[in-house]
C-alpha cells in the first residue's frame, strides 16, 4: 500500500490499525477504506467529486485487495451488500476514522458519503469501492469491491455454513484429513459451527496403545521392534469418525515432537502410542493438562533425554541434562524471541542460558514407574507417568523466566510451578496458536488473525486459558480461514504436506484393510515414499520448521514462510507421485485397497469424472486450463471395457494428485 500511494499519513493509518489488531494485516485498507473517501474538496461543506476524478484513472491497491481476508463471495451474505450498507458497517465499525456524515449523495457513477471533520469521501460506483482525502494526498484510490466486505460486514452469516459444494470440500480439507463426496454432501445441510460442536462431542475411539494389544503386538517377539505404531496410527487417520480430533492430534504431534526413532527403550511403539493417546485425549481439552501428561509421558523422558536426570554432583561436576527444559521453552512454549499479542517479534530474547539450567533443575528425579513388576517389565509401564527418585531430585532453588521456586519444594510442586509459569507467559497464546494455524489453515497468517485466536487461547469466553476446543473453532471460523476469496490468493494457503496428501486420497476414496492390517508401514524415504511418516520426525523440530523460507525463490522475496517446502525436494517430488501412482493401483501397501465404484460409473465421461476427483481432493481449486490439459491425457486410455474405465480412474486419481492446483491447499 505505501509502495503504491507513497503517502506517509496512510502508512501511520494502517500501521496504527494494525497495532489495535482492528482489522486483519491486508484488509487494513479495506476497513481503511474507512480511513478515506471520495473526494477531498476541504472546507466544511460537502461537493461532488470534479469530473477529473474519473475511474480510470484512479489508482488501484490491488495487492491489497488480493490479500484481503475480508473478501468474500457476496452469496454468503444475509442481506444485499449495497453501497449505503457498505458505508454504514465502515462508520459503526471505524468511527474514529468516519465520523458523522452529511446525507448521501449521487454524483454518477458514485454514491458517497461526506466527512467534514476530516475532508474525507467514502463512495461507490458499481460494485467498486473508492476512497479520497487528504491521508490518501487527494488521490482517488480504489480497494476493492462490495464483495471484499461482506464477510466483515456479515460475520455470522459468511461464516455460518457453505453455500456450494466447493465451499463444503474447502472447509473439510482444513478440518479433517480428506472427505468423501458423502462427507462433502453431508457438510451441505449444517454449519461450520454445528460441524466442529458435534466432531468434539464425539467419543474417542479405540486408543492406540489398546490396538496394538489388542493386535498381538505385546508378545515377546516385539519387545525391542517398532512393529504395529505404523499400522495402528494409519488404521486411525484412515478410518476414525472424528476426523477433527485426528486432525488437531497430528498438528500437535508436530508442535510437542517425539519420534520413535529416538524412543530408546524396550517396547518403544508403546511408549509413542502412549503419546499419541495423550495428544488425542488432549486435542480438545486444556494444553497445560497436555503439557503435564506430556511431560510426565515415558516417550518424552527418553526422547529428550530426561528419563533418569539427577540433580547436580559437585564432586564429579556433571549437571543436571538440558534438554528437555530447553525444548520445553524454545519449542512446545514461548520460542526463542519476546512476541506480541499478535505473534510479531516485539524485541528480545525469551529466555537466556541460565534460565534454562535453572528450569532443568525441575526436571530431575523422573523415571519410568516400574513399581509392582519385576524385570523383564511389560509394556504396560508406558501408560504410566512417571514417578520420582527422591535421591536424584534437585531439592535446591531453581529460578527462570524471573520466578524462583524455593528450595525444599517438592519435585510435584516444583513440577506444577514450572509448568505454570511457562502456561501463563504471554508468549505462550500466540506462539502455539500461529503454528496451529499453520498445521490447519496457512503457513502466513496475517497477525490480527494470529491475534483473534491467541485471544481465545487466553480467554475462550469463560475465563479459561489454554481450551484448544475453542482455540480449534476459533481458527477454522475465522473470516480469513472461510473468506472463498482467499482460495485464489497467492499469499494464503500452504503446501500439503505428504502424509496429509495421502491421506486425502485415502479417506475421500473409501481405503479399507480386509485383513485389519494397515501394513502401509514406515514411508519415510523421500526417493521411493512420501518423505514423511507419521512419529518418524528426524528431529525434535519437526519434519519442517514453522519459519522455513525457501532460499532464492519468490516465497522468500515476498517475506512469506513455506514450512513444508523444507522436505519438497527434486527427490522428494518424484518419489511422491511415483509413490502415489502405485498406492492408487494397490501397490506397496499391503492389503489398503481405495473403492472407486462411484468414479468407474463416471469413467466414460472424463471431464464428469475429473470434475469429481476435483472436488472431493482439492475442493474445485484445479482449474478449467489444467482440467482441459489432464482431459486430454484421459481420453487417450480407451473405457469400453472394465480394465479400462479403472485405468482411467486411476490415471485421473494419479493427475489430480500432481496437480500443483492440488498440492497447495488453499
């Protein structure tokens, strides 16, 4: 907006709405279309625009009005959107910037308002709207269309429920892991908010750590192998029925990272479903229940190393290990810099060196509850937390973060302080609450939307801090998640990473295992598989920073952030479709078979047929030009007889998903 206009009242303008966190980063000059109007004649009494004010030659903010998370398909308002209401909503929701006006007036082609406390115009012509005064150096700037504001005007009613299928395909792609045509039919006849209260009232399914027991993988033989973790987790993301919960639970395992690559222990792949368990129970529950379970999780003490940790030796000089407190606080926490409300840096560091020895000093004493058993122990020591060694717990005072815990606090209270103070750090609601929008929504939030939900983070309504069922509706209700303009924004979205793309083709096509299975295994192998694999993560920082720029490209020149372009790679990239093409022929997945009854009825009809794979796996976001091109590819495969409407099926299914239109979720 500066670079365009060059005014430095107008750059203050939005800056200082920004700041109050009024509007979405963006939008600020579609409520600041409050900000200006239509023609700044001066004085105190209102005249019409002069007729060199013409629309041509008005300047256009068109990447602002791009990257508007206001903008919105007018259907999805209650009311006709016109200009009088228009100016009405800029007045009530900015009154600071568009005092009392005097009556409307025409002047063709506008309608316009007139503010004689600060020489301002407001005005439409058509379905534009413009805006002029002396912020704006007397140029007539335009900001957008009617449509831009109808979602800010109509929050309720814009985010109510999807008017189209393709808006129901949208919603569920950030929502859940993949949905059918049922599912998307389903979407159709309730409301975003309706949808999400039933998916959190739903019951949680059979735990993992059950399945794999209940699967045989207790005996002996798997006492030191990471045999049935694959199969059960691909067992839930495929078939469970409260696909949110599955949703939030991988966002979390990527934010609170253990892999079972670093679970050094015999019956690891329990210590991990442990884990996941713990990450479901708390998908909608309160994250400082989550961050105690987490804590006192088997597969946490030994991932990052604190299983076993004893209190300081003066004599032989060793200290107590670092690295859970470290990654507690940069990781799972408040992060590395002092963050504002809205979660831009506000200057400083969180913490320094001793901050985490002091903290690590709460972390001795815990090791795994062996209590009752006699070696060799049974996995059933990876449902327990922890328990304290009271000759290994640091008893002395520990300070952090500017709090000290007195010395001869028990290892529980110490434990509960700590935890406490890290909970309530105003770092905490926005730190956690940009990164689960990016798992969901976006990898570049604005930061007033970052803003909104840290707000429910710290408070959903009823005083409660840290309800992850609120802060998970208050992320996919947001105006800039359901905004349908933002779908054709080339700052918003994310790449979807592998395992999501999988599993969107799996879930939206109805994969089964005959034999109860799930053998689809480790697919971390970036030349022959997805690269990625759930519980596999290379490091405790996830498969993907949530600050990683691509170097040299585009991305990095705009200042944006691209998380899962750090494992898309030329190696990466070819082994994932060669990979998908032969998971959609049934190929290296052991007994998974998709069921494509529905499409083999289509396969005669290959645009019908491309039009529904569009649907249920990118919500209609591949375009006509790339549909004409995958068409014609498609009708070289001959569907007279059955063999070749499934060749066509599956070559389609194939496309789609390689589809770039695809691959980037919006």
């Amino acid at each position: 907006m500066e670079e365009l206009i060059a005014q430095q009242d107008l750059s203050q303008l939005r800056t200082s709405l920004e700041g109050a966190g009024a509007v979405p980063t963006g939008a600020v000059a579609a409520a600041a279309l409050a900000a200006m109007a239509l023609s700044a004649c001066g004085g105190g009494s209102p005249a019409p625009p002069a007729p060199m004010l013409d629309l041509a030659s008005a300047k256009r903010d068109t990447s602002l009005f791009r990257a508007s998370p206001l903008a919105a398909a007018q259907s999805n308002s209650t009311a006709a959107f016109d200009a009088t209401a228009l100016m009405n909503w800029a007045e009530n929701a900015y009154p600071g910037y568009f005092p009392s006006h005097q009556p409307d007036l025409v002047y063709a082609p506008y309608i316009y308002r007139y503010y004689p406390e600060n020489s301002t115009y407001l005005g439409v012509a058509g379905n534009d709207v413009y805006v002029i005064g002396p912020v704006t150096n007397n140029a007539l700037l335009w900001v957008g269309t009617l449509a831009s504001f109808s979602c800010a005007a109509h929050p309720a009613s814009c985010a109510a429920g999807p008017s189209t299928a393709f808006d129901a395909a949208r919603f569920l792609a950030q929502a859940t892991h993949g949905a059918s045509k049922a599912d998307i039919d389903a979407m159709q006849s309730t409301t975003y908010a309706a949808w999400i209260d039933a998916q959190v009232a739903l019951p949680r399914s059979q735990s993992h750590y059950d399945w794999l027991v209940e699967h045989g993988f207790g005996a002996e033989d798997f006492r030191n192998s990471t045999q049935g973790l694959d199969n059960t987790i691909w067992h839930k993301l495929i078939t469970a029925t409260d696909s949110l919960r599955q949703r939030v639970t991988l966002a979390l395992s990527e934010i609170l990272v253990v892999s079972i690559s670093g679970v050094n222990t015999a019956w690891r792949q329990f210590a991990v479903a442990n884990y996941l368990d713990i990450l479901e129970a708390n998908a909608f529950g309160n994250y400082r229940t989550l961050l105690d379970q987490v804590s006192l999780s088997t597969a946490m003490g030994y991932y990052l190393t604190f299983r076993g940790n004893t209190k300081a030796n003066v004599n032989t000089g060793s200290q107590p290990d670092e690295n859970y407190a470290r990654e507690l606080m940069q990781l799972f926490t408040v992060g590395l810099l002092k963050l504002n409300s809205d979660g831009t840096p506000s200057g400083g560091e969180t913490y320094v060196p001793a901050d985490v020895s002091g903290l690590a000093r709460v972390f001795t004493g815990w090791d795994v509850d062996t209590s009752g058993y006699v070696s060799p122990f049974p996995p059933d020591i990876h449902k327990r937390p922890m328990t304290q060694v009271p000759n290994r717990y640091e008893t002395g005072a520990k300070t952090f973060l500017g709090v000290t815990i007195g010395s001869g606090t028990s290892a529980r209270d110490s434990l509960t302080l700590a935890l406490d103070t890290l909970f309530n750090h105003p770092n905490l609601p926005p730190f956690v609450s940009r990164q689960l929008i990016q798992r969901l929504v976006t990898s570049n939030p604005s930061p007033t939307y970052v803003a909104r939900v840290a707000a429910v983070f710290t408070n959903n309504g009823a005083g409660v801090r840290g309800d992850l069922a609120a802060v998970v509706k208050a992320i996919l209700l947001d105006t800039e998640a359901r905004d349908p303009a933002n779908a054709s924004s080339a700052e918003f979205g994310k790449l979807r990473e592998p395992v999501v793309r999988f599993l969107n083709w799996a879930r939206g096509f109805g994969a089964t295992s005959p034999g109860d299975l799930w053998a689809i295994g480790d697919v971390s192998d970036p030349g022959a598989r997805l690269g990625q694999s759930p519980m596999r993560s290379p490091s405790v920082f996830n498969f993907f920073r949530p600050g990683y720029v691509p170097p040299t490209s585009s991305i990095a020149a705009q200042g944006l952030v691209a998380p899962e372009f750090q494992i898309t790679t030329e190696s990466s990239v070819a082994g994932y479709i060669n990979y998908m093409q032969r998971a959609v022929n049934g190929v290296g997945i052991g007994d998974v078979r998709a069921d494509y009854t529905a499409l083999v009825a289509l396969a005669t009809d290959s645009a019908a047929l491309l039009a529904e794979i569009n649907l249920v796996l990118a919500a209609g976001q591949v375009p006509s030009a790339r549909l004409a091109t995958l068409k014609t590819a498609l009708d070289t495969i001959n569907p007279t007889t059955d063999a070749g409407k499934l060749n066509r099926v599956k070559a389609a299914l194939t496309l789609v998903l390689a589809a770039p239109e695809y691959i980037a979720q919006k």
